[in-house]
C-alpha cells in the first residue's frame, strides 16, 4: 500500500478549502459583481480548472522594499501601458501543458487527448488536441472547461464534463467535433439547479451512453444516466436512472458488452432497484451484478468474454476486492490479488487487459500505475509509469498502440513523456519541435541568485525536477537532489532559498527547507506537511498551510520559525490560509474562512501579538495573495469589496482603513467588463506590484492575466496583445531586475508562442510602438 496516500487528501482540502468544489455549472459571466457568491458552490468553469491544474494558493513574493507612497490612496490612477518587449519561450519538446484526463482514437487511426491544458507540443490548444502520428493540432478554440470523457463514433468525436462553450457554440455537458466544427447534442444535459457533470461516455452503433450527476438530458427527465442517438440526434432515457438515499448519484463509468449496459459509480439504486455502485441494463430494466460494491466505480471494460469493473472497491458483499475484479456471470471476484490503489482506467486489447491508476503493486509485484492482465497473471508494462503523487487516469487502444494518459511526466524508469505516451511494446513519446516551455503551470517562485525559478507539481521541464531554474539559455535543476517531489511555495531571502512542499520519499525532515546555495538544510523538525505560503521577514520565516503541527507542537495551519524553533500563533486558523505577510509588526493572513476562533473575521485576519483580530471587516470572498508594496499590504483574491469599499479582487490596507486600487476607466480587475476578476499572484519589486490571476482588464484598460500597479496608475505590460490568451490564467510571478517572468496555463504571451512561462522586459523608452523588437 502506498505510504503517501495523505496527500491526495490534503490537495482536495485545499482546492475545497478556496472554493474549486465539483459542483458548479455556472460560468464566469453568471456571477454578479454586487454580491460575491460563495466560490464553493459557484466557482466558474476556468477558474475550477485552476484546481484541477493544482493552482497555488500562494506565490510568495520575493519581499523587496517598495517606494514610499506619495498619493491619495483614493485618487484615480492612470492606465497607459506599461513600456517593453514580450520574450516566449517557444512550445514544449514532447507531450502537453497540463494533465490529460481523457483519450480516445478516431477511426482513422488519430488519437484525441483531453484535460487540463493550453498547449501540446508547440501547437496551443484549450483542453483539447488531435494526434496524427506525426504533429499536434487543435481542434478549433476547444471548450471553455476540462473535459471528463471522450469516445469516438467512426471520426466524430464526443466529448463531455462540465463545459458550456465548445468553439464558441453553446453547449450543456456534451459535444461533438465532427472534423472541423463543433456541434451541441440537442439541449444536453442539465439539473440541480443548473449544476452537472458528465463523467463518463460509451459507444455501441449509434448510440452514445452518457453518464454524469445530472437530472435530464434533452429536457426529459434522466437520472445521471441517458442515451443520445447520433443518426436521430434525440435524446432517450433508461428506465429510472440512478438514485443514492443518501446524496446525489453519479455514474462514473459506462461500458457497453454483449448487448448489456453496465454502468459504475456512486449510487445504491438503479431503476428504483438495489444496485450497489454498479448495475446492468439490459434494454428493459435495471438489475445489480453480483453483489456490487463497498465503493465507488471509476472504470468498467468488456473483455475475454467477462466484464471487469475498477476504482475504490475493497468488497463486494463478503468478498474482498482490492480495487480490481471479474464478473463471472454470478459474482464478482479478485483477480490476480488485485491492485493497492485506485484503479481509474481499463482497456482491453489482444494482449490483454490494461490496468491503469494510482497503484505501486499489482498482484503483489511492483507494477508503477500501469499493469497488463493476461487472464491467470499480471504482466510489466515496460516499467509502468512514474507519477509520482499523481496517477493514470486514461487508456485507449488504437490499432497498433495503446495511448496512457494522466498526472506523469516519465515512463519506463527514464523515457520523458508529460501526461501523456504510447505503448506498442516499447515507450514512445509525442514528440514535437523543442521549446522552452513549462510542462505545467507552476504554484511558485521566486528569483534566486540572479536566476528566475519556478516550482510546481512533478517535473516543470526536462530533467528538472520540480523545480526549475532559468539561467538565461536553458532551464536547469536548482539541486540534484533532496528537492521536493512537488512544491507549493517559494521564498527567497538574500542567499536562501525558502521551498515549500512533499518531500518524498522524505530524506529528512518534513515539508519545509532553507537553500543556501550548496546544502539543503531542515527547518527543525518541519511541518507535518507542506505549506502553501511562505514569507520571510529578517530572520523570521511564516508559513501557512494545510499542517496541524510544526516542530512537533499544534499551530493549526499557521507558525513562524525563529531560526531556533517553531511557534504558532494562539490556537490558529481552522482553514488553511493561502497566503500570510509581515506589516506595520502584524502578521496578516488570508484565505477561505469567516471566523477565527469562533470570532468573526471575514477572509483575512491580523496576529496582534495576543490573539487574532478583524481587519476593519475584511473581505466579501476569500483570498489569495498578499505582498506589500509602496507602503501598503495588498490582497489578491476573489471579493467584490473590502471593507465595504467597492474593490474588484484586488484592495490594499494601510493599516488603518481599506481603499481601492482603481483609475477613471474603473476598479480593480475584472473580467466582461463587469463581473470580478480572479487575482490569484502578487509579486512586490522596486517597479512596483506585479498582479497575475484570470481576468481581462485591469483599472478598467485591457490587461489579461497580468497587471503592473505602481505610483503612477494601473498599467498592462506593452501594447497590443499585452497579456496572455483569454482562456489562460497566471498563476507565478517573480521579478529580475526589469525582468518580469510569469507563470500560468497558457500558449500565447504578448502574441508569442509560450508556453506556461513567458518573459516581459521592462523598457523605459519604447522605440517600437507596438511594443516588440
């Protein structure tokens, strides 16, 4: 069994401790300004995607002393655009920019790949991308979120999640590509107050099975599950649906075999019938197999004449299951011994059936994520697929190789392959023209001994690790060891280096580490796990996160490290903040919480010395960011107000009231002229507050993804094309000099191909008006 299981569970608690839970359907343009919906349950459909790319709930910023403040800090600002030259970074050498969750291979032999993404080889593309063999290609501008599920009918392509938008035409869960545009499936699906997902697609004929959490599909009633004929082009039910007595049913895998439709997930009725997270259709009725299961279902696939069903099982009635079993006509069975995680994916082929998931051992033998059944025993996969703390999530059998797709960046204990590689009997990765690009979009940095780096979740470019370091021509790890398997926070402080994160397998202390520059050294006993927020002051290091302990005593999510031993701040924040800053001798920290000890304070909260307290009534939505700059502490984050001043995701405090940070063209950053934007970086340098997050304008001027704010007013940095692709987001920001580097999911900066990291150079004097060289 594997031993970092915890951190799968810590990551969830973040995404739902700052709002990315799975279910909200609404999009950004849903939300109104006036009054901030809680993000828990009306997060937009890209900023969910954050999450999903493991989005920082921290860029530390590098704390560089600011320009004393010299303005009304209520007075308009101006606007013009910031003076310099934009610098990509060109593509990515192989596989894509974010994790691939879903892959299917047309007739013609082209393989799709879905998920989490802006890019795959050197060819953007939104969540979605085509395989010829040879090259990538998009297909039109994607969908406006990421894509569950994906099946093919002869060359169209079926997709589904939680999408809205599928290259421009309105959609509801569902979509197809039919080569060159994309297509609604009739009304789709909808429900639970607008809310849905789909989860699961299969194909059999015409018809196209489609499962999710939703309550009708094509405007008649349809419980989680429906049917979708492509030659009619109506929709049509099957029986009841699902039904749990408890919560609402999902169904998260569908396979179509021998004429019966099995479906899995999370439900205990099917049809109004037992049906234990598994049930059959057989065209008149529902009925449970076997026993069904203890857990839920991720995964069901005919094969050799048996179905097989994988996911979270460890029972199916007396039987023990681990994660892996047979149905033999009357009961379900183990085969093999089973696996000891998760199963998320299955394909069957002439070779066998392909086990994919989060799993070190598969029969009681090493197997890396990826195991071949044969019938009696389960066979390597060219040495599976290093995840580290991520997983398989996808398999598709084509003619002549299988497609593995999911959170990995190296197959085969040393191919590099980034989400996503194929198997014929050797490794092959897709390759593409070299870039510089990053192969995810970081959670952190900083600038370190004259050099910009970046940190994030696995592998952030060839042979880096998960941290990486530009030197001016090449990225290059920062050490060659005892680096974290991911990391969350970056910090730098004249010589050192602060890192944030998993350090596994955990060499020495947990989960925090000072860089000097040749030795990597523990901060005491660490924290029981990693931080997402670091911030040093002088000899004082603060950090936030999900970690109940630190040097051994209870801090609750937050504590400070004197250089000696760790301290905690009263009983600290029962949720986790996301970032926490030293100002005016108070510690600030901000997050997704309303109270603090049971006393209210709404998003942020002071450390006064003695006990937590309000800061002149906080914020209307959480936070994410903090920095000070030009003499006042600034947040970033999700809110419409701050301190009942009108402040669109960014406000800054003087330590006595809250003001805006606006201009005569409007307030803060927003997104469709009128709606918040999402504020997710800040980065404090001598030129002022670099601001990165999701949004389209900035102090009312158009400004995407990433802003300058200094004394003189609210600027985008260049002219024309002054940011990044509308459908991205920046996550990263660190300064050099007059270097700005940020980091996020997107293809294009300044209208350059880059990808998840890109280079703005401030210039004083602009010989080019359009901004370039």
């Amino acid at each position: 069994m594997r031993t970092h299981r915890f951190a799968t569970s810590a990551l969830t608690a973040v995404m739902l401790s700052v709002g990315f839970a799975t279910t909200a359907a609404t999009t950004r343009a849903s939300l109104p300004i006036a009054t901030v919906p809680s993000p828990a349950a009306n997060a937009p459909a890209d900023l969910r995607a954050l999450a999903e790319a493991r989005l920082p709930r921290i860029v530390a910023p590098n704390r560089v002393g600011g320009v004393a403040a010299t303005r009304n800090p209520g007075s308009p600002l101006d606007t013009a655009p910031a003076g310099g030259v934009w610098h990509g970074f060109g593509g990515l050498p192989e596989g894509c920019g974010g994790t691939i969750g879903a892959s299917t291979f047309a007739a013609n032999g082209d393989l799709y790949v879905a998920g989490s993404f802006g890019i795959c080889g050197d060819q953007p593309a939104t969540s979605i991308a085509r395989w010829n063999g040879s090259t990538w290609s998009a297909l039109g501008s994607g969908t406006n979120s990421r894509i569950e599920a994906m099946v093919a009918i002869g060359n169209d392509i079926y997709v589904a999640g939680q999408i809205s938008d599928a290259g421009g035409v309105p959609v509801s869960g569902v979509a197809r590509w039919d080569g060159t545009q994309w297509h609604a499936l009739g009304d789709g699906v909808s429900g639970f107050g607008g809310s849905y997902f789909v989860y699961a697609l299969a194909a059999s004929g015409n018809d196209l099975y489609v499962g999710g959490r939703f309550e009708s599909a094509g405007g008649q009633p349809a419980a989680s599950i429906a049917r979708w004929n492509s030659v009619t082009q109506t929709w049509s039910t099957l029986g009841s649906g699902m039904t749990r007595v408890l919560g609402t049913a999902s169904v998260r895998a569908i396979s179509v075999y021998a004429g019966v439709v099995y479906a899995g997930g999370d439900f205990d009725h099917a049809g109004g019938v037992p049906a234990n997270h598994v049930a059959a259709w057989d065209g008149n009725g529902w009925s449970q197999p076997g026993e069904g299961f203890d857990d839920d279902v991720y995964a069901l696939a005919g094969w050799n004449g048996s179905v097989y069903a994988g996911g979270r099982m460890q029972a199916s009635g007396l039987t023990p299951i681990a994660h892996l079993a047979r149905f033999d006509g009357d009961d379900w069975v183990e085969i093999g011994g089973g696996v000891d995680g998760p199963v998320n994916a299955l394909v069957g082929t002439l070779s066998g059936l392909f086990v994919g998931g989060d799993f070190d051992d598969a029969g009681g033998a090493p197997h890396e994520n990826l195991a071949l059944w044969n019938g009696s025993a389960f066979g390597d996969v060219g040495g599976g697929v290093q995840a580290g703390f991520g997983a398989v999530s996808t398999l598709a059998a084509g003619v002549v190789a299988v497609a593995v797709g999911g959170d990995f960046r190296q197959v085969g204990g040393s191919t590099p392959a980034h989400f996503i590689a194929l198997w014929n009997g050797t490794w092959a990765a897709l390759a593409a023209p070299a870039g510089q690009g990053l192969f995810a979009s970081p959670l952190a940095a900083a600038s370190y001994a004259s050099e910009p780096c970046f940190g994030g979740f696995g592998e952030m470019h060839t042979g880096t690790g998960s941290i990486a370091c530009w030197d001016g021509n090449a990225w290059a790890p920062l050490i060659s060891a005892e680096i974290p398997a991911f990391t969350n926070a970056l910090a730098a402080s004249g010589n050192d280096l602060y890192i944030g994160g998993y350090f596994y397998p955990d060499p020495g202390s947990c989960c925090i580490r000072r860089w000097d520059g040749a030795i990597a050294h523990d901060l005491g006993e660490g924290t029981d796990s990693g931080p997402m927020s670091i911030f040093v002051d002088g000899t004082d290091v603060y950090a936030s996160g999900w970690f109940g302990g630190a040097g051994g005593i209870n801090v609750n999510n937050v504590a400070m490290w004197d250089g000696v031993a760790w301290h905690a701040f009263g009983a600290g924040i029962d949720s986790a903040p996301n970032a926490v800053a030293w100002y005016q001798g108070r510690l600030y920290a901000t997050g997704y919480f309303t109270d603090v000890g049971g006393v209210p304070m709404n998003y942020i909260a002071a450390w006064n010395g003695s006990a937590w307290v309000d800061v002149a009534g906080g914020l209307d939505g959480q936070g994410m960011a903090l920095a000070v700059s030009d003499g006042y502490l600034y947040v970033g984050g999700y809110f419409s107000h701050a301190g009942g001043v009108p402040a669109n995701s960014i406000a800054r405090w003087d330590g006595t009231q809250w003001s805006a940070v606006t201009t005569a063209l409007g307030n803060g950053v927003t997104y469709m002229d009128i709606y918040p934007g999402f504020v997710t970086s800040l980065s404090a340098s001598p030129r002022g507050l670099f601001v990165g997050g999701s949004f389209d304008k900035a102090g009312g001027a158009r400004a995407v993804g990433v802003a300058l704010v200094d004394g003189s007013g609210v600027h985008a940095l260049g002219y024309g094309n002054n940011g990044i692709d509308a459908s991205g987001y920046v996550s990263a920001i660190t300064v050099r000099d007059d270097d700005v580097f940020i980091g996020g999911l997107f293809a294009h900066a300044g209208g350059w191909l880059s990808a998840n990291v890109a280079r703005f150079a401030l210039v004083d004097d602009m010989v080019f008006a359009n901004g370039f060289e």
